[in-house]
C-alpha cells in the first residue's frame, strides 16, 4: 500500500519519565536506530501546507514519505528507494517517485525544487499495548536530544482513551508535542 492514515499521539518526556515507562511497561532495553533525512522547499512550501518530507533509514532499507494534513489525522504517502536514489537525495538531485510526485504536484513541488536539510536519529521501542501501538523515542538531532512516547491508533477514540489513561497512570502531564520535523526544524532557527 502507497498511503495510509496515521492516528497518532505524542507527548514529549523527560529523561526520568522516560525511563520510568521503559522500565515499568515491558519495552525492550535495546532499541532499533532508525534515522530521518529531511527535505523542503527553501520557501518552505511544504510547510505552509502542513506537509513534511523524509526519507526514513530503518534496517539497511528506504522509505520516502509525504505527510499531509487529513481529517483523520495525518495522509501518509510512500514509495520505496534503493541505496543509490538515497545517494542521490541526499547529494542535492532528487529524483521523482511515482506516488510522492503525484502529491507534491498538488503544490507544484518538484524535485529540483527540493532542499536536504539534515537528519534526525532515532532509538525506537515498540510494543503492542490495549489495542494500540506504543512507542518510545530517544532522538537526536543538531546536538540536541529529547524523549517521547508515541502511541499508533486504530481509531481516534480508542487512541485518545488509552493515551490519557496511560499518562494519568504514570503521572506524566500531557504536554504539547510538535512532531520531529518541527523539532528538527526548530532546532535549526536556534542554532542561528
């Protein structure tokens, strides 16, 4: 499948906190590195839209991802990469996938158009917990470093259910949470 719909919450953490739900809910200690490279337009385009563009690196494999904005959350659309188109990406001369393309084409986005901006690493944990998909994160990015849990839902209901109720069982205030291409690109205006 090229698109999906992705219901998700986020809520920063703190490194306690962060260790309080790796050590109390049966994550695994060792996580799984994954590493996001992202890219915009340098009139930030994508922005402007509520979109983000990345490639994810998890396993030796490549996604290419757009996220838009959708009434159920967040419009993903995929295509696959080899090593080489990566290397490609990444050295300033994107190339076009056929099913990002045909979204970004909705804001006259092409891949001459396209900025690699830098990248974000990430440890995951994941585990299935009462009908979700729980997560937690330990990222770096542009010398700094933060803590989240993400949790993946079937549906908004069942997802904003047991997001409150976990954070309420373990004492953790819900905070809001720009996602990781926000932090990543905010963390670029502070280094300025």
């Amino acid at each position: 499948m090229t698109q999906e719909i992705e219901i998700e919450y986020k809520n920063i953490l703190t490194k306690k906190e962060f260790e309080l739900l790796l050590n109390m809910l049966p994550f695994s200690i060792e996580g799984k590195t994954q590493t996001n490279y992202y890219f915009e337009t340098k009139d930030f385009r994508l922005k402007e839209n509520g979109a983000a563009l990345r490639i994810r690196e998890k396993q030796g494999a490549y996604q290419l991802t757009l996220k838009e904005p959708n009434e159920k959350g967040l419009l993903e659309t995929h295509d696959t990469l080899s090593e080489e188109e990566v290397d490609k990406w990444l050295s300033g001369k994107p190339i076009e996938k056929e099913h990002t393309q045909k979204q970004l084409d909705k804001w006259n986005i092409t891949p001459s158009t396209l900025t690699y901006f830098g990248a974000l690493t990430t440890v995951r944990r994941e585990i299935p917990y009462r009908d979700v998909l729980l997560v937690l994160d330990y990222s770096t990015y542009n010398g700094q470093a933060d803590y989240e849990l993400e949790l993946e839902a079937p549906s908004e209901e069942v997802g904003r259910s047991v997001f409150q109720s976990l954070l309420k069982q373990f004492a953790i205030p819900e905070r809001k949470t720009p996602n990781k291409i926000q932090r990543f690109f905010q963390s670029l205006d502070t280094k300025e």
